[in-house]
C-alpha cells in the first residue's frame, strides 16, 4: 500500500489549547499512519487494567488523544463523537469510542472515566505512563507538546484528528476534529458498509 502524506493547514490540524503561538516543533507538514498498517498500543483503562489494540478486536474504534485540561476543542470534538454513535443507532454497538489522554500526570482513570461519562457513557479513556503514551502517539503520528502557562499549571498543543481503525486494528482514516457527528458517522458507516 502506498503510503499517503497530507500537507495540511496547521489550523484545525493542531490544536492550539495552550492559546500559544503554533507549535514550534510541529512543523507544517502533517502525516498519518500508512492506510491498512496495523496499529499497536498498550495502555490503562478506566478500571486500572492494562488493554492493547487487542482488547478491541472485532470493534470499529474512533481513536482521540486529547486531555481533559483541554478549554476548547477537545471537549468539542468528544460531544461530536458523542453524537456521531448517537446517529448510528444500533450500529454504534460496533463500535468503541476511546479517548488517549496525552496528560497522564493530572488525567488519572478516575479523572478519565468522570470527564467522559458527561458526553456518553460509551466513551471510554485510557492513559498510561508517558513512554506508554509518547509510543502510542508516535504509532498514530500524533503531535503533542506540554505548554507551561507561567503559573505554576500548564496546557498542552497537540494533533486534533479524530482516527478510524478497523475491526482488525488496521488504520481506516483520519478526520479532523472540526469535522461534525453526521460526518463522523457518515465516514464510519461507509467504512462499516465497504467491509461486508
């Protein structure tokens, strides 16, 4: 399969959480895993457990990193994956909704599980340790960068795609977070429809 770079706008690309300038490492160049690759992760889940991709074997998964620190687009794109499972009716039950916290150090399970259960009970978060984390990420092509604030807090720029993996933990596609829950689950049942 040949492997797909997309050089894409940094605005709606990146998410500007921190309210800083555009990240300086992020570069302009934005690229996504290669379409059919496997993609491996191995993290905490809500109720401390270790999971992989393998836990999710058989689900269509709609992957975001994110953190629950985030003032803007994070909780956004998660009422629009809410939505999106929403307007699937009976065919969300194909899939799972998982949110990778990138802020490991303040998004403990608990902190996960009260944040998510606010937009659908459905959705679930994993964490883990940051090297857990920065290698999950780097098998999704994800950007993240930690921004302190000057006030003893901070805040976080990072990648904001939402990505669509088959039921075989193979990469389907990437949206961007400004994409809307009917074209999140218009993607998702055209995914679903072209597997049978």
């Amino acid at each position: 399969m040949r492997r797909r770079e997309f050089v894409l706008s940094l605005v709606g690309g990146i998410a500007g959480c921190s309210f800083a300038t555009l990240p300086r490492s992020a570069g302009t160049q934005i690229t996504f895993p290669l379409e059919g690759s496997k993609l491996a992760f191995a993290l905490t889940a809500p109720d401390g457990t270790a999971v992989t991709e393998q836990t999710y074997h058989g689900k269509w998964l709609v992957i975001y990193f994110g953190y629950t620190f985030c003032p803007d687009v994070c909780p956004t794109t998660m009422m629009e994956i809410a939505g999106a499972l929403k307007a699937l009716g009976p065919r969300a039950n194909a899939v799972q909704a998982i949110f990778i916290t990138v802020d490991p150090q303040r998004d403990t399970p608990d902190v996960l599980n009260e944040y998510l259960k606010a937009f659908d009970p459905r959705l679930i978060g994993l964490t883990g340790t940051s090297a857990q984390i920065a290698a999950t990420a780097k098998t999704f092509h994800v950007f993240y960068e930690r921004n302190d604030t000057g006030d003893g807090s901070y805040l976080y720029d990072h990648s904001a795609f939402i990505y669509l993996v088959n039921p075989g933990g193979k990469f389907a596609k990437a949206i961007s977070s400004e994409g809307s829950s009917q074209a999140i689950a218009n993607a998702l049942a055209t995914l679903m429809a072209a597997a049978q």
